[in-house]
C-alpha cells in the first residue's frame, strides 16, 4: 500500500445471545459508542485530530450509527458513513478508513461495527393486497438455489455440496469451536480487547456468553437438520452460527501520524481483498477472498500465523481449510461464529480486533481473516503485528 496503515487501538464488547441474553435492552447504538468510545481512550488521540468514521452495520434500518455516536462521543468534528456488506460490514468499515489513510486523504479515524439483533427495527412495504407486510432488504434476488432468507440453505448447506463437507465434519468443527472458545474465555485471552458494557439495571456484561460449556459431540449429532428432507443437508442449529449482540471498534493512523503524536502501534493493516460468486456460492467467499488479501499483502498462506474464518455456518471454513490447504491448528483457535457469536454488522471488526490480540499471545507476525457475506460475497485482511 502506499502508506502504512497502523492499528493504534481496538475494543469490543463481550458477545450476548439475542432475544434471551444479556444485552436484550442495549441497542446498537449504546453498545456502538461503549466500543468506539474505549478504542479512542485506549488510543489517547486528542478528539479533534479524528478525520473520519467507516462504521458497518447490517439490520438496523440504514442511517449513519457511527457519526450519530461520534456526536454522543463528543466527537461532534468526525464525519461518518455507514457500511453495509451484510456479515462484511465491520470488516468494509476498518478497510474503508484503511484506503483512506493509505491514499493520503486522512491521517486517522475509526473503523468498526455493531449489530443488535435484539432490538433490530422491523420493516413492512406494501404486500400484494397493498396492505402492510413484513420486509427486509434481500442480499439477492429470490431463487430457489439462493433464497435471501434461508441461510441454511443458500449458505449452509450448499457449501457442504460444492464441498463435499460431511454432517461429521461439521459437527467436529463446531463442537470444536465451542472447546476452544471457552478455553480462551478460561484463560483471560480476550481480556485486553473486551470493555464491559453497563447495563440497564446497573449491572455489568463482561464476558462472551453464547459459547456452550456442556456441549458434546454427541449433542451436535442428534440435534435435527434445519432442512430435514432434503438430500444432502448437513445444517443445524448446532453447527451453525449463533444471533447476536455486539460492536467493535479501531483506530486507525498512518504510521508517521503515530510517529508524530509518540503512538505505540499494536499492528499494521498490509492488504484486503473482497470477492463477488454466485450467490448459491456464498459460502465459498471465504475461498476466492483470501487469495486476494494474500496477494495485497505480499504474503503467502504459509507465512500466516493464525487465521480466523467466521463460522457463519462450520461448512464455510471447512470448505476453506480444504481448498486453500491451510493447517486447521492455526484456524479459529479461539473459535468463531458457531461458538463466540455472529452480530453481523460486528464480526469483520470483531475478528480484526481478537486477531490483534491473538498474534500478541503467541508472538506471532501475521495474522488473516475472512469471511462470507450474503448475496455472494467474501472479504479478507491480512495484519502483520509490530
């Protein structure tokens, strides 16, 4: 890239179940500027040397979240814009702050996302009898091989098809994230990067809940398949990703920026690439993504340490894992999307954040992480810790 993009801070909040968990009375919003708002104290950048917010989010009803909590923040100088790439919108966020700084347009701003499927708006257009109906904004057109709202289908299941990812394999991979992401929890490896969130009735949530302790293989198995019937299926609500609450949020400089002002970087943003496929391929995202963020960034697979693959279903980096070759050992070892959580607008930053962290814990260099999106996308970004 032309400039190097420095990673001066990065926050999130723990991750709760939707519509049953801890953060069913916090909204987008709230839980957007307790993320954002430990990123720029963490980063100790006066207010006013802030140039702009890339803020994703995929089911609050549009707006501009980032600059409406930039104001709250008292950050009234920040312009914002809100990212939307369905589960990529944190990730399009930190990356679109990342072209920014890189191209010499800013010198520093914040990047992340939040997601609140608890409180998420609902939306009604005119149905056939011009009567209010139910609507939510598809990822693609309707097809019986993609349909937008069934995403055991369009990505769960089609990809242990095009895969050839067994209801084993999946089953394996999502108990295994479970494991490794209460071993993380257990261990304090995602102490750094959680801020706790206040909650309304005076209490604090500090820890990821949504992972299951008491999970076994033999649970994963005899849970039903979401598509019982159809030939092929291997898609539960086991092995697949969870509804969640949650933000996530990082400063982002240049690195005479962080030279100038005696900022210490945590790592250095060195490529992104984002894919476009079919979207009954949606699932393969992850596959076509990658290769670009690799190239972007001037390394090969071999060179990277660890690599997160959001877990939108277990067949997504399963399929992954094979096609690219990659060592499972050094994916998703502090789990994913099966077990940590999926608030969509969250996850790409999520994953930047815990990967930052991650390569810290094991004095690893570089770090990757990918993802699927609806409608036939995937992103990846590639960080080399300093």
């Amino acid at each position: 890239m032309p400039a190097d993009v420095v990673i001066a801070s990065a926050a999130r909040t723990p991750i709760a179940t939707a519509y049953k968990g801890s953060l069913i009375g916090v909204d987008a919003f709230a839980l957007a500027e307790v993320a954002m708002g430990a990123a720029v104290k963490r980063s100790g950048i006066p207010a006013d040397q802030f140039e702009d917010i890339g803020f994703g989010e995929s089911m609050q009803g549009g707006g501009n979240i980032g600059r409406n909590v930039a104001v709250r923040l008292g950050l009234a100088n920040v312009p914002g814009v809100a990212m939307q790439r369905w589960c990529a919108s944190g990730m399009a966020g930190v990356q679109w702050i990342a072209a920014s700084i890189a191209s010499g347009m800013i010198d520093c701003g914040i990047g992340g996302g939040t997601e609140s499927m608890s409180t998420a708006p609902a939306s009604s257009k005119p149905g056939p009898d011009g009567m209010p109906a139910p609507w939510l904004s598809p990822g693609n057109e309707e097809t019986p091989e993609a349909p937008p709202f069934n995403m055991a289908l369009t990505v769960g299941d089609n990809t242990a098809r095009l895969a050839n990812v067994t209801r084993e394999r999946a089953d394996e991979w999502a108990f295994r994230s479970h494991q490794r992401a209460v071993q993380a929890i257990d261990e304090g490896r995602f102490d750094n990067e959680i801020v706790p969130v206040t909650l309304p009735d005076g209490g604090e949530f500090t820890t990821d809940e949504h992972p299951r302790r008491t999970s076994t293989l033999e649970k994963m198995a005899s849970l039903p398949l979401l598509l019982d019937g159809m030939e092929g299926a291997v898609t539960t609500a086991g092995n697949a990703s969870g509804l969640n609450d949650g933000a996530a949020a990082l400063v982002l400089c240049s690195r005479d920026f962080a030279e100038t002002h005696g900022l210490t970087p945590l790592a250095v943003i060195r490529g992104w690439g984002s894919a476009a496929i079919p979207p009954e391929q949606t699932g393969l995202g992850p596959i076509h993504a990658l290769p670009k963020a690799l190239d972007k960034a001037g390394v090969s697979a071999a060179d990277i340490d660890s690599f997160e693959i959001n877990e939108a279903f277990a067949t997504v980096p399963v399929a992954a894992v094979d096609a690219l070759g990659l060592d499972e050992d050094k994916v998703n070892v502090n789990g994913s999307g099966c077990s940590l959580g999926h608030p969509i607008g969250c996850t790409g930053a999520r994953m930047i954040v815990t990967m930052v962290n991650e390569l810290e814990r094991i004095d690893g260099r570089f770090g990757a992480v990918a993802m699927c999106a609806a409608g036939g996308m995937g992103s990846a970004t590639v960080i080399e810790r300093v």
